[in-house]
C-alpha cells in the first residue's frame, strides 16, 4: 500500500468523513495548467494565481529533482490553516499535506508560503504516483530538500536525540504529539543532509539516484539508507573506526580523516576535469 502524507485518515464509517467531503463538494473548481485548482470561495484571487502561476515551472523541477515523471496533481486551496486541519490528521502547526491531492492553506507570509509548500508536497507527489511510499525518511528529507525548508535548530535537536534508522522507515507518528513529528522531521533531513555531503564530487549522486534504486527495485525500503551510505562512501571506509555513518552520529559530522578523504577526492576530481578540458574532446 502506497504510503500517504498524514492527512485523511478517519474510517469509511466516520461521521467525519461525509463531513470533509460536503465541505469539499463547495470548493469551486479553476483551471490550471494540465490539471485543476479547487479553490474556497474566501480564497484571494492572488492566492490562487500565485499557486496556478508556479505549477508548471514546479512539476519541471520537481520532475527533475526526483528523476522521476508524473503527471500534476489536483490541488486544493483553503483559505486559512485551521480550515485545512478540521479534517485533517495533520499536526496543529501544519499548512499543507498530501493524500493523493495537494492541500494548501494560505497563511501568514502568503505568496512564498505557499509556493514553499506546494514545493513540499509536490515531492511526495511524484514519489508516491511512482508507486514509492517508503521509507518515510525519504520521502521527508527529498520534500524538505526541494522545498529549502529545513527544520530550524536542527543540528541541537538531532545531537540530544539519537536516529535509530529502523524507527524512520515504514511509520510516520501522525497521531503522536507535535514535538514527535517535529523530531521525526529533523531526524529526516539530517540522514537526507548526511547522504547528500557524500555525494561531493561524485556524478549522478543526489535524491534522484535514490528515487531510481526504488523505483527500480534494486534496493528495498528497509535498505535505502544502508545502501546509499555503502555506494556512496565505499572509497572512504578506511577512514572511519566504525561505519562513516556511525562515525558522523558521535561526531555530529565527518570525522577530520573522513573529511580531509572527501576534499581529496574533490580535488582528484578536479584535476581530471581541468586536465580533460585542456586535452580537448
């Protein structure tokens, strides 16, 4: 089953249900750019331009991001944060989730507000219609990274509370308390962030990379992190007294060793394309 941002999660018989979908039912249909905006009537029309106006521009670097194609998706527009919650099983700080649809509340700081959340969810939207739903960090980190809206102070929050990887897979803590998702989200982005700092100098390394392992079926959900890590770091392994990302939890970074290894290879690897270009094609 394909793993869903938290967001509609009461049952068929749930009162609350018929409920989301008459309020639903009055949100007033617009065009957009090969899809459809559902829109409340106490939306601004700025509002709605300013999400209808970034769409295609969105898709293509989302797109392109992940490594993946999909067609866009229907996006709902509310007209404030608590309207998106009422129905939600969302955190009480949230502005926008996905279910299959984009649901975006319009909120203080509006127009880059929601272009840095249709941004998010547009990530979890191109995983899951290619049939990727786990694991959960990677579907966080990868939305995080695209949308630049990393946690803040994650780096404290991360070094008082250990990542145990297996916890970050299959199970998002929707229904736990706010500072459990909080945590769940900076715990993301930094295995997302570890992943990504090995990738320097090497070529197509990034979230698409991990994106295609998925997809492919090369790598399991389970093994994701493991095998990003080996892949990535396997001309590093001599430096680390552990594994590189033991190593990097105790430290709170690259070890000096493992970090003199990366700048290394960056500058092998410069030296190659400089002596490329001066050899011509």
């Amino acid at each position: 089953m394909p793993w869903l941002h938290p967001g509609m999660c009461v049952g068929a018989g749930d009162p609350r249900r018929v409920l989301r979908a008459h309020y639903l039912a009055k949100f007033i249909p617009k065009p957009a750019w090969r899809t459809t905006l559902y829109v409340h009537a106490d939306v601004t029309p700025d509002a709605v331009d300013s999400v209808r106006d970034r769409i295609e521009r969105i898709h293509e670097l989302a797109t392109k991001h992940v490594g993946l194609t999909s067609d866009p998706p229907v996006i709902y527009i509310y007209p404030t944060a608590e309207a998106l919650r009422e129905f939600a099983c969302t955190g009480p700080s949230a502005v926008a989730y996905y279910d299959g649809a984009i649901h975006l509340a319009v909120v203080a700081g509006g127009d880059s507000e929601l272009a840095r959340s249709l941004r998010h969810e547009y990530v979890h939207h191109v995983l899951v219609s290619n049939g990727i739903g786990a694991p959960i960090w990677f579907q966080e980190g990868a939305a995080m990274a695209f949308a630049a809206d990393g946690p803040r102070n994650y780096y404290q929050t991360w070094r008082k509370n250990p990542i145990h990887v297996e916890q970050m897979i299959t199970t998002f803590p929707s229904t736990q308390p706010e500072e459990a998702q909080e945590l769940f989200y900076v715990k993301a982005f930094v295995m997302t962030e570890f992943l990504e700092r090995l990738c320097l100098a090497r070529t197509n390394c990034g979230i698409a990379e991990l994106a295609a392992a998925l997809e492919s079926g090369r790598v399991s959900a389970d093994d994701l992190f493991d095998w990003a890590a080996h892949e990535r770091s396997s001309d590093l392994a001599h430096t680390a007294l552990r594994s590189i990302w033991e190593d990097y939890a105790a430290h709170g970074n690259f070890p000096p060793a493992t970090m003199k290894a990366l700048l290394d290879r960056a500058s092998v690897k410069a030296a190659n394309d400089e002596r490329g270009r001066r050899n011509g094609p």
